[in-house]
C-alpha cells in the first residue's frame, strides 16, 4: 500500500491558491456535511475549540471519502501532542504561536523521523495503514506539512528568519492575537493590522513559502489572494450556524 500524498502541500507548492473553512463545532456530523461542500481545506480547531485528540480522529474518518484536505491546529506546539496527531493520519499541522526561527526549527524536527528530526517511530498506527504502508519510515517525512501561526509583534520581528526555515511550508497570520499585540484589540480590520498583514504576505512569498490567514470578510478575503495569500479560510462553522439561525429567526419577528 502507498503512502497518500499531501495533495495540499502539493498545491501550495505549486502556488495553488487553497481555499477553507474553520471548523469549531468539534463534530463529526458536521464535519462530514461540510466537507463535501467543494471547500479544498477544513481546519480541525484544537487551540480554541473543544477537539481533543479523539474527536479530531472521529472527523479525520469523517472527511476521509471526500476530495478536502483535513488540517489540524494544536492547542500548543508540544513535541509529544504532535506525535500523536501524525500518528493518527493528520498530514497539516498548524502550530500557533511561533515567535522564532529556533521555536520554527523544533518544531520541524519535531514532525520528522530521524535523522532529520526526532519524532518517535511506531510501525502500526493509522498513518501507516496499521503497518500496510510500504517504505513508510522512508517516505513519511515528505509528506508532512508544517504550518506555524505568527501572530504577535515579537513573532512579526522575527518573520523572516521564520519563513525561510527549512522544513516549514507555510506561514498563518492570525489576525486576532496579532491586531491585540499590535494594541487593536477586537479592530481586526484595522488599517495598521491589514497592512502588516499585507506585508507579512509579500515577506512569506518572497521566501517561496505559503502565506494564509483566516477572514470572514469576504471582500478582504479576496484582496488577501490578490496579495499573493495561499491557504486562505473564508468562514467559521460556528458563525455561520449562528448567523442563518439569527436570520431565521429575525424573520418571525424573534431575536435582536
């Protein structure tokens, strides 16, 4: 049996622009009903959501008959938490919080087997198809995609150093944590925060990395790809629920 190749990796690779969608609800339902919506990538919330290794698995298995690239965010870029969530398939990591190109360079050798890096072998998980995968100690690394969150003003000084490490393939812009550090706390759209953005997108691309953020704001969506943004998430599960449930509602005469 082969090992599948990360189709998203590939296309960021490629230049691809990657479009996604936020999933908070921390169900496999749900899950599933979204991924045959057309979306290329769905993020597996496990920083501010209430997915834990378990329920990411259960939408992992969830997604599996459909054409969407499943991502998962960790709570926090622990060594072990990463074993875990390779060792249950999970190909794209996003790891929030990277400040430095030492913090970006663990984390690499954190996702790779040795002698590239440090993470721990295990021959029958379900990354290897409970051992089926032919050369799988072989291959494996190539196929891990590595995504780290800058996302404070310490992060930012550094963002060059980060991106041009070798090992990760793309960099997230979290605009909530970066308009607060930047002293916008809630002003997401600010002037100030979309144009660091903006130039954080132009430092990425420079170094033949992959940018991406996540907006709800369609129009800003949209002039965040124009700038060169690959792996963009246009919505939230959870918001959107909330938002055709208040609509609904409002049309009975109910709600505010």
């Amino acid at each position: 049996m082969e090992l599948p190749i990360n189709t998203f990796k590939q296309q960021l690779s490629e230049k691809k622009p990657q479009i996604g969608l936020w999933l908070a609800w921390a169900n496999p339902l749900s899950t599933e009903a979204i991924a045959g919506c057309g979306f290329d990538w769905l993020l597996i919330d496990g920083e501010h959501a209430t997915n834990t290794l378990t329920s990411t698995l259960a939408q992992l298995q969830a997604v599996a008959p459909y054409p969407v690239h499943p991502v998962a965010r960790l709570v926090q870029g622990d060594a072990g938490l990463i074993k875990q969530y390779l060792d249950i398939g999970v190909q794209t990591l996003l790891v929030p919080m990277v400040e430095s190109a030492e913090q970006a360079r663990h984390l690499v050798r954190a996702t790779r087997y040795p002698p590239d890096g440090f993470r721990g072998v295990a021959g029958a998980t379900r990354a290897t198809r409970w051992g089926q995968v032919t050369n799988w100690i072989h291959s494996a690394n190539a196929q891990v995609c590595l995504l780290v969150q800058v996302e404070t003003v310490a992060g930012l000084a550094e963002l060059e150093a980060i991106a041009t490490t070798d090992g990760v393939d793309g960099v997230f812009f979290g605009p909530a944590d970066l308009s607060a550090s930047m002293g916008y706390p809630g002003q997401l759209e600010h002037q100030k925060v979309k144009d660091t953005i903006l130039e954080g997108i132009r430092v990425v691309r420079q170094a033949n990395k992959a940018p991406g953020i996540l907006t709800a704001n369609r129009a800003l969506a949209k002039e965040y790809l124009d700038a060169g943004c690959l792996f963009v998430a246009v919505g939230v599960d959870t918001l959107l629920l909330m938002s055709a449930a208040r609509e609904l509602a409002k049309t009975f005469g109910r709600g505010n």
